[in-house]
C-alpha cells in the first residue's frame, strides 16, 4: 500500500509537510490507501460560523464510492466545541477521565451513567459537588440523532436494518438533546441512516459521538476502510492546564465482513479498519492519545487489537467481558514520547453496571505531570 497524506498545519497537522509535501507511507498489511480528504458531499455541511471537522479518508476506489453511497442517507454531524455548563476545569491536580460506551442506538441511560459514574448532574447541567468533580471526556458509540430533515429511505445495500431499543431510557434523548441537555462539549458524525423510515417515524442516523466536560479542540473524522458498512471514527484534542494537548477518538468497528470482502481480505476486516486509522494518527503529530470503542472482537488474540496494542503501548489488554463475556471494548493509550500525560496506575477499570445497554463501558483516569 502507499497512502498519502497532505499536512494542513496547525498541532493536527501531519508529520513531514509542514510545507504542505506530500508523505509517503508504506508497509501496511492490506492495499487501502488514507489520505486528507474532502468529505464526501452532504455530510460536513454545518451551520454557518461553525468550525470545520478535518476529514481523513481512503483512496481505494471501491471505498470512496461505498462511502458517498452512505454518506448521502445521512444528515450533517452535530458540533458544539465548548461546554454550555459552568464548570471548575481542568487544573494541574485533577486527573482526567476518559470513558468508553457503546449506547446500543439510545438503550443505554447516559443521565444516569454521567450522573452515577462522573458525577454530572444533567438536570443541573453541572457537577453534582464542585469540590470533589474531575474533568471528562465520554466517547461513544451506537449513538443516534432524529433529523427530521432527511428524506424517508427504503430498505436496501445502503440502508441497515433498525435498532431501536424498546422503550428507550429516560426522556428518550437522541445525542444531540442529550448533550445540550448535560451542557456538554459534543461532536457527533453519523455513519448511516438508522433503517428505513416507515410512515410516521422520525428519520434517524447513527455514529460515534464524543461528550466532554472540557472544551473540545481541532475535531477531526476518519472514514474507515469501507467493509460490511460505513464507519467514521470521530476524534478531537482538548488541553490539560499547563496546554498540553491529548487526542482522543471514538471508533466502531464492523462485527463482520460480506463474504466477499472476507475472501478477499481473509477475513480481515477488523485489522484492515484498525489500520486505516493508526495510519492516520501515526501521521498526525505526535500526541498523546486515547482511543476508545467498540471493536466487536471475540478474543484479545484477535489481530485488530494485536495491531493496536503494538501502537498503543500504555495499557495492556483486558481480557473482561463487556459485551456478555466477549471482550468487545477497549481503551488504548500512548504518550507523546515524554509522558507528560499517563495513566494513573490502577485506573483501567470495566463499569459494573451496564446502565440498559448490551455493553459495559470501560474507564481510564489520565494524570498530567506536576498533577495527582
């Protein structure tokens, strides 16, 4: 494979081009191809005034294609870089939360999970105790937003089917009410339509979301390596006290392949994914960052998180069910060479609870030097 990247400048930008060279990798395990690209038309198309989302994308011909195709069923992302809520921030003392939840398209009780868990008083829009309140970042998964905007679907290739838990949790938020309702920072891209639109039903897509009670920097979206469906990995810097950036991204990957593509690939779709993205953020500069999600794999043997974990060195692999008893989510870390931001030792953890979703989220807590 040979991808090619062009820098954009700015702590986001690619390695190599500062001067906006091109920069050539190769040595990856399927031919793929990602690169800086403009978004496929129709799904970065935000309000006037709102910042731009960077996008990152393959060059493979077959993926593009299949990307535009999905990406036409689905309504803008959602934005909003700053918290609404009035908070303490982030100080040198505090460590950093970062969780990982797939929501199971709107099962799962995020009031109560960010009430129970980060101790985030939704109806307050605000930390239930100031004085004993850490900083957060939630990434998430199986998110889904109502876009009344969208045109009704039919069923068909580009169209999966629906999920919708019944009855949702709660107020029955999508993400975006959600996050207002919380004042949360929030950056949502949807991947695909939530199937198809019988009479009477809100249109809906789904996607990765991230939530935070910092301010969100840079946000960027990657396009996976197209198999059984679209897949955008979202991502966004935000900055600890003494300005040191952390990248973070939420991703989902696909459970299985079309028979074709695991001919093809020999059954590689999960690595093929995996890879597309850390050859993005292997070309980006070098930050600290978390990745988070749902990989739907079945054993910590399994290559995409083999691949991840010769990336991502800081957190071993847990073996702990999340989805049942298959080890489907994880957290990955790495620092950005002088460990300025870690782990706090014993931090990693799998929630109990699964607050109504069919997955338990897992958790990291990340200190700065100087802090806790």
């Amino acid at each position: 494979m040979t991808g090619r990247y062009v820098s954009t400048g700015g702590p986001g930008a690619l390695r190599g081009s500062s001067l906006g060279v091109a920069l050539v990798l190769t040595g990856c395990v399927f031919p793929r191809g990602m690169a800086t690209v403009e978004a496929p038309s129709g799904c970065r198309v935000l309000p006037s005034g709102e910042p731009s989302i960077a996008w990152y994308g393959p060059t493979e011909p077959r993926d593009a294609e299949q990307v535009q195709a999905w990406c036409d069923t689905v309504a803008a992302p959602l934005l909003r870089l700053g918290p609404s809520a009035s908070t303490p921030g982030w100080t040198p003392e505090d460590t950093l939360t970062v969780m990982s939840w797939n929501m199971n398209i709107g099962g799962g009780d995020i009031l109560a999970l960010l009430g129970d868990e980060l101790g985030w008083d939704c109806a307050a829009a605000g930390p239930a105790s100031t004085s004993d309140f850490s900083p957060f970042v939630l990434l998430l998964q199986e998110t889904y937003r109502r876009a009344p905007e969208l045109e009704p679907v039919e069923p068909g290739p580009r169209v999966p089917r629906l999920i919708e838990p019944d009855p949702r949790p709660g107020a029955d938020l999508d993400i975006g009410q959600a996050a207002e309702r919380c004042g949360l920072a929030h950056l949502y891209v949807p991947s695909a339509r939530n199937g198809p639109d019988p009479a009477g039903r809100i249109p809906e897509d789904k996607g990765n979301a991230i939530l935070s009670s910092v301010p969100l920097d840079e946000p960027f979206a990657v396009e996976l390596p197209f198999e059984a469906g679209r897949k955008v990995a979202v991502g966004a810097i935000v900055r600890a006290p003494d300005g040191e950036p952390v990248q973070v991204v939420s991703l989902h990957l696909d459970v299985a392949s079309t028979l074709y593509r695991t001919l093809v690939t020999g059954n590689g779709t999960r690595l093929r994914q995996v890879s597309g993205l850390t050859d993005v953020l292997d070309a980006r500069a070098p930050l600290a960052t978390v990745v988070g999600g749902d990989f739907n794999t079945w054993s910590v043997h399994e290559g995409a998180l083999r691949h991840m974990q010769s990336h991502f060195t800081s957190v071993p692999l847990d073996a702990s069910g999340t989805r049942g008893g298959m080890p489907a989510d994880h957290i990955f870390f790495r620092s950005s060479g002088d460990a300025r931001v870690r782990v706090v030792s014993g931090s990693y953890r799998v929630l109990e609870d699964e607050y109504l979703s069919d997955h338990r989220a897992r958790a990291l807590r990340l200190a700065v030097a100087g802090g806790t």
